[in-house]
C-alpha cells in the first residue's frame, strides 16, 4: 500500500491544490456530440455550465471540460470546432463559478485560449509529445498540467510501466526544456488509452505503486472504460460501482486526483478509503514517536 505524502499543485491564476491527505476529484464535462459514455448530453454552454456545478455540488474540486471525444474511432474535430465548444463553458465558469477549472486538450493553440479565459490547468492525453509547443503555453501562464501516458501512435515496450516510465521520462524533459516547474506536474497513467486488453489495465492497476519513483502526483481516469465492462459484462453507463472500486483500491497505492463521470458515487468510496489511509498514518506517526 502507497504511503500518502501532501503536496501543493501550483496551478494557474495564482492558485494551487493541497494533494495528499484527502482524494480530488475531478469532474469530466464532455461538451461534445459523440463521447463514448454521455456524448450529446452536455454538449451545449448552458448544459455544460449546469452540469460542472452539480459535479462541484457533489464534491468535485475541479471540472475538467473537453471538445473533442478521445475513444477510438471518433470523428476528427477542427481547432475552430474544439474552441468553439470549450470556451464559452470556461468563460462562464470562471466569471459565475468559484471552480477549478482544467482544458482537455492536446492543442497548443487551445489550451492558450482556455489559459487566457479562466482555464487552471490543461490535460493533455498526448502527454505534451502531440504538440510540443503546448509545454511552453503551460509554463507561460504558471498553469498546472496532467501529463497523461499514452500507447496511440507508437510502438509500446512489452513492460507495462517499462512504457510508462519511456514515455514519461521524455515529457518531463520537455515539461523540463519549456521552464514548467514539478509543482505543476501531475502524471496520468492513461487507462484505456492503447492498453488494448483487459490484462493490460489490470497490470497497470496492479503495478500501479511503481509509478511513485517518479516523485510526481498522480491522476487515475477509469471511469466507465471498456476493460470495466469486460471484468464485470456492464454496459458503459452502468459502470459506476466499478469504477468506484477501482478509485479506492488506487487510492491505497497512491493516487491522489480522480477523473470521473459519476461524482457522488466516487465521493462516496473515496471518502472511505481516505478514512482508512488517516488512521494508518495516524498509526504510523504514533509508532515513529
């Protein structure tokens, strides 16, 4: 079991995130027509305005707002097309909402545009190698980031964290090249992202611990992927309970922020596994006296 340590996340507008003690949740606000698990459902500002704020309502410390669907297979989607969605979400987020907000998005050209209206921090599920330039945006405007591991595009070692750790090595050294200090650096496994089995994930779960030798905070986005449908024969919006589990057992080996769909019911596990981890560390100070 993974040994909790607090940090402070430097993000954006001047603001940070304590991480560590207790589990971050971050909300997923897809404002598309076709995400693989609620495309469609908030794809207008006024709809995906109202469903960050219930997710805050519910516990989500930060919504992280998207406009491009990342399943396999979906249809490609324009810059114009991208801005279009996202902005006006993070705009009236951050002049109606006291909410952190982060851009899903491996465009450079976004993530300047979100930075510039109200945006704390960019996700980027390429890991800053799709678009190189989008490290520079990051470290110009002070803002987080959320390098998330990707197979997509390339050839992947037969080791799971082997992978993991090539990849990650070469976006820290362009978080690095860029001037983006570690304070502003949470990794992500990228579950789901060209893990192409069901095996594959649960290695990577199982293994999940090996990612603390990077010294980094950590993200997990499990929620409603294809590998949970596999383990348990659900479909995607019957995900939840799954996904929940997972959340807890990763909160045990480490994890501190969690990307989900379903906010209450993560709240809901997470809430229980950081009561558990207070008092072994409780328990762990007490024999260290």
């Amino acid at each position: 079991m993974g040994q909790i340590v607090e940090t402070i996340w430097r993000i954006g507008h001047g603001r940070s995130l304590t991480l560590g003690r207790e589990s971050l949740i971050m909300a997923i606000v897809n404002v598309t027509p076709d995400s693989f698990s609620d495309g469609g459902r908030h794809a207008t500002t006024e709809a995906a305005f109202d469903h960050a704020m219930r997710c805050v309502g519910e516990g989500a410390a930060i919504v992280d707002i998207g406009g491009e669907s990342t399943r396999p297979g979906a249809a490609d989607v324009t810059p114009a097309e991208e801005q279009d969605r996202v902005l006006p979400v993070i705009e009236r987020l951050a002049r109606e909402g006291d909410v952190v907000i982060s851009i899903d998005t491996y465009r450079a050209e976004t993530a300047r545009l979100a930075l510039a209206a109200g945006a704390h921090i960019v996700n980027d599920v390429h890991g800053l190698q799709r678009e190189p330039e989008i490290a520079s945006v990051v470290a110009e405007a002070s803002a987080g980031v959320c390098i998330m591991h990707t197979g997509r595009g390339r050839e992947k070692l037969a080791d799971a964290i082997a992978d993991q750790k090539v990849f990650f090595e070469r976006s820290l050294a362009m978080a690095a090249a860029a001037g983006i200090g570690r304070d502003a650096i949470v990794l992500d496994p990228g579950f789901g992202f060209a893990k192409e089995t069901e095996e594959e994930n649960v290695e990577l779960m199982a293994r999940f611990g090996e990612l603390r030798e990077f010294g980094l905070p950590l993200l997990v986005g499990t929620s409603r992927k294809r590998f949970l449908g596999t383990l348990t024969g659900r479909q995607t919006s019957e995900r939840d309970v799954a996904t929940s589990a997972t959340s807890a057992l990763l909160r045990f080996e480490g994890a501190s922020v969690f990307r989900v769909h379903n906010v209450a019911v993560n709240r809901d596990a997470l809430r229980v596994a950081d009561a558990i981890l207070a008092v072994r560390m409780r328990l762990t100070e007490g024999s260290a006296i």
